[in-house]
C-alpha cells in the first residue's frame, strides 16, 4: 500500500538580504504509514517546525517533493490547497493563539463544516459531538478561549482538526505549553483517538520530549541541524543511539532527577 505522506528530498532556505541563506530543513526523506504515528524529535531550531510547515503547505518548498497518498502535493495551491486541507490538520504548539479570540470555540470547530455547507442546526449538533468526542461538555461551544484553561482549549483545537476527518494529524509541539498534568490527558486523547480510527488516522508528532515520544510512536526520526540524522524504533534509537548528537540529546534526558514527571508513564499502551 502506497504510505500516506513520502517526503522527498524536502529541503528549504530562507533568504535573507545581504546575508548567507539558512538552510532550515536539508534535503530530508521520510514515509508514514497508514495508521502509523511517527515522532520527530530534535532540539529547538532544528527544522521540525519548518517540515511540519512545508508539509501542510504554509511555507513553499525549496527542493523535493510532497506526496499525500501517492500525489504530489508540493506545489498545490487553489481549490485544490483548499480540498487538502481536508486530508491534512494541525495541531499547534499554543491552542489559545489558534482560535480567533473574537470567537466562540464552537464558531472555530464549526467553521469547516459551515464552509462544506453543512445547515447551521446540523453544525451545532455535530461540534457537540466533537467536543465530547475529546472529553469536554457541549457547552464548551459557547465558551471564548481566554475563558478555558490551556488543556481544555487545545482539547477543542484537536476537535476542531477532526471535524473534516482528516487522514494526517499533525502535532507540533502540542503539550509543550501545558502542565503535565494537561499533557498527560492530551496525550491519553490522542492515544483514545488512535485506537478508535486505526488505519484511518495517521500522525505525525513533532516534539523535543523524548519520553512522550516512546511511549506514543512506534517510530522515530531525529533531526539536527535541518537534517535526519537517526530513524528506528524508539526503544532502539534510545538505547542503541548511533548518532553522536542522539547521544548528547539522550543524555542530556538521562541526567534528569529519576522524580522528574518525564519518567512518569503516560498512559498504558
């Protein structure tokens, strides 16, 4: 079967004037099964951020190629950026600043739906879904996002990214702002979601916490420096690294305190 995402040879440069271009993600390739989640791990300002970008088409591609199902969607623009879209939704780093704070969350969910000319009625009854689909109470759609904490908002930000059924699921940096508490039940969400959908749900989950990263991805690629620099299952890439910067990256989590909540489980798998 044809992966759901293969990035090609995905590389991007930023100019800049009288100064030598940055060279942010450096000719790097990678597939994603149907089904799969795959964590992309690295410091920050190594490049996850810019991939995660290129591939939902908010920055243009230097070089490579992009394909969702088997088409090339490097360079789509239009009607057919639009009809994308519907495949592929993002998570970000800071739910509060996703939503329009003139708003309602449930005018942020529904708006997708509205646009697909789904009747208003039906759209407030499916946005109620949603938000209980993700642990949260209908009334939640009447709420602003200054009047929900950081966990319920980004709860309402994966109900608003699974409201056109989306085949790809990206999260960038999803539960770096939130406590661990909130990341804890962010992460048991996600993981709820994944068992549910199964192969209709892919992920791809950027993030600099290596020990979410193991308990949550059967797969990993570690990036530096604009670059892939080691890939393999979690367990392998943590115990056996074979790169020199996967070895400081490990042992820079190693050294922290054994009561440090990064050690704590998650969820069970």
């Amino acid at each position: 079967m044809t992966p759901i995402l293969q990035v090609q040879d995905l590389t991007k440069r930023f100019s800049r004037r009288g100064q030598p271009d940055v060279l942010a993600v450096d000719h790097i390739s990678f597939e994603l099964q149907h089904g799969e989640c795959l964590g992309l791990i690295g410091e920050s300002g190594s490049g996850k951020s810019t991939v995660a970008q290129l591939i939902t088409r908010l920055l243009d591609a230097t070089e490579g190629r992009i394909l969702l199902d088997g088409t090339d969607i490097t360079h789509q623009t239009g009607k057919g950026l639009r009809e994308l879209y519907r495949s592929i939704q993002m998570v970000f780093q800071t739910p509060v600043s996703s939503f329009d704070p003139r708003r309602t969350l449930g005018d942020g969910i529904g708006e997708s739906l509205r646009n697909s000319g789904m009747p208003r009625p039906q759209v407030r009854v499916e946005v109620a879904r949603l938000l209980e689909q993700c642990g949260l109470d209908a009334s939640f759609a009447d709420r602003y996002p200054h009047q929900v904490s950081g966990g319920q908002c980004q709860r309402a930000a994966i109900a608003r990214a699974l409201a056109v059924h989306p085949r790809l699921l990206i999260c960038d940096e999803a539960t770096s702002s939130l406590d661990v508490t909130m990341q804890k039940e962010i992460m048991e969400l996600l993981q709820t979601l994944r068992v549910k959908q199964g192969r209709r749900l892919s992920i791809l989950f950027i993030c600099h916490d290596i020990s979410l990263v193991q308990q949550f991805c059967s797969r990993v690629l570690v990036m530096y420096q604009g670059k892939i620099v080691e890939q393999g299952s979690p367990d392998k890439v943590i115990n056996q690294p074979q790169d020199a910067y996967t070895r400081r990256l490990i042992d820079s989590v190693l050294t922290l305190p054994v009561s440090d909540p990064l050690h704590a489980p998650l969820y069970t798998k």
